[in-house]
C-alpha cells in the first residue's frame, strides 16, 4: 500500500502540472523512470522475504540441514524497514531530479531521497509541528532554506539575500516560471529553517519583500 499509494501521488502530480501548463508533456515520462524500479525492487524483496519467511528456522546443531538463521531474518527486515515502509526510495537524476556536483553541501541528505522531516516551532504563531506537515499536497514546489546560525544579521548573504533574489532578479526561478496575473506563491512555496529562535536575533522575521515571514520554522 506504501508503493501504490506513492505511486498515485507520483503520477497525479505530474499530470496536474501538465493539464495547467506549468510543466512540458516531457514531465510524464519521469514517472515510469522513477516508479518502474522502486516497483522491482519492492518485488525483489518480497520474494526473497517470502522465501526466508516460509523456510524452517535453521538448527544450530545440524548445519547441513539448511534452514534460515533467525538473527539473519532480523536483520534482513531491520535492514529493509524503511524501504518497506516506502521511505527508502532513491530516484536517479533526471529532469527534475539533480545530479551530485553539489552533495558536499548536504552530506546528510542524499540527492533523490525523501525529504527528511523533523520537529519545528513555527514562528508566526509558535506552533509545534513537523517540518514534513509544514506544506501542503496542493501541486506547488518546495524551496526549504536552511539559514545559517547568524543568517539573520547579514543582509548581503544567507536568508535575506536569498528572498531578495527570488523575489527580484530575472534569473529567479520563482520570477521565471510564475506568470503576472498569479500570487507570488503559486508556483513556488519557500520555507526558512532557522537554527536559533529568531526572535533572540534583535532583527526583523519579515526577512522577504513576498511576506516569507509567515512561513518561518525552527527546530523545536
């Protein structure tokens, strides 16, 4: 139920994303790309676990009468656990996933993989929830800024010079591909993550002309 329903998600996206002309019909074919081999190897591992399941425990006393090891079968599905539970995709690059040249900056969080979530304190209104839950499945993309411990504080670099690239230059992504006539935030969702609790910094929250004030988290 995991895969299929990840399956759903996969494609329903993309589709939405075509029918409004946000997305090239070339979009379509990542979901086969992607899919297809989480697809096989969720089949891989459920042969080889109906295997170990429906063989006989091997007996320590009698080594050439086969069976499975026990602390084997544990580790086998401890090993597994978070692809089981649909957490341990991996996608390859493609048009919508990079590549690696750029790993360094994140040595804790493999380029393809599902995005880690984790306990954060929103700013706005000092709600406690997890940074997964923060956005919503409304078709939009999710730019996650991750602010440096005095980020705050320099208005050439970090946050700040961030908001003040999506929001004016022409090379913005957000300037880019979000027509006139639609909300700043209809295409493209940002999300700052601070270290520390803004509000110690003696520095305004509104860090983006766009108003990303209201979609500033810390870690709880």
């Amino acid at each position: 139920m995991n895969f299929s329903m990840q399956d759903t998600f996969n494609l329903g996206w993309k589709l939405a994303a075509v029918l409004r002309k946000q997305s090239a019909p070339a979009l379509l074919h990542t979901y086969s790309a992607e899919r297809q081999p989480a697809a096989q190897e969720l089949i891989d591992f459920d042969r080889e676990w109906a295997k170990m399941f429906s063989d006989r425990a091997k007996q320590a006393a009698s080594v050439e009468a086969g069976g499975v090891d026990p602390k084997e079968f544990q580790r086998y599905f401890q090993r597994h656990g978070r692809f089981t539970a649909g957490m341990g995709t991996h996608y390859q690059p493609s048009m919508i996933t990079g590549e690696g040249s750029h790993q360094h900056l994140a040595t804790g969080f493999v380029i393809g993989t599902r995005f880690h979530s984790a306990p954060v304190v929103r700013v706005s209104d000092a709600k406690p929830m997890h940074l997964g839950h923060a956005g919503k499945a409304d078709g939009r993309w999710r730019l996650y800024a991750f602010s440096g411990g005095d980020s705050l504080g320099d208005s050439s670099a970090g946050i700040r010079a961030l908001c003040e690239f999506l929001y004016k230059s022409p090379e913005s992504p957000v300037r880019k591909y979000t027509r006139s006539d639609w909300g700043i935030d209809s295409v493209f969702d940002l999300r700052a993550i601070f270290q520390q609790d803004p509000f110690g910094f003696g520095h305004p929250i509104d860090t983006s002309p766009a108003g990303a004030s209201q979609r500033t988290l810390r870690p709880s």
